[in-house]
C-alpha cells in the first residue's frame, strides 16, 4: 500500500475510534457508570441516568450515524477517493 493509502486508513480508523469513544461514553458511561449522579437532573420528569440508558443512548447513536456519514464524506474528498 502506498503512503496516500495508509494516510487514508490512518485517518478512517481515527474517525472510527473517536465515534467509538463518543459512543461508549453515552451508552455505558452515562447510561451505567454515571447513572447515579445523574439521576439528580431531571430531564421532562425522569431522572438524567434513567434517560440515557433508555432513550438518550438511542438518539446519540442516530446522530453519530449522521456525523459518521458527514465527516466520512469530507475524508474521502479529502484523501481524492471519493464518489462523483
């Protein structure tokens, strides 16, 4: 693999990992590390913990998939792979 090739993957598997990180901080951290503490704030009359392992985890995801999808988009333009 040339040196373009290996800088792209470079780039996509930081991508990958920071989403991932994002990802596990929501749905483990807040949903189940965190809960306790969160579960002082109340968000629409339901504890703040309670909310992210049910419902918050949930809307996260959904939107890390958009900004996976978006940010991929500027990488591929960005290392000259991209679709036309």
């Amino acid at each position: 693999m040339d040196e373009q090739g290996q800088a792209y993957w470079k780039d996509v598997i930081s991508l990958i990992r920071n989403i991932l990180i994002v990802w596990f901080i929501v749905s483990f951290g807040c949903g189940i590390l965190f809960a306790d503490a969160l579960n002082n704030i109340k968000l629409g009359g339901y504890p703040l913990g309670f909310w992210f392992a049910q419902q918050g985890s949930i809307y996260v995801f959904v939107a890390l998939i958009f900004i996976y999808a978006k940010l991929m988009g500027k990488l591929d333009e960005k290392h000259d792979v991209h679709e036309d």
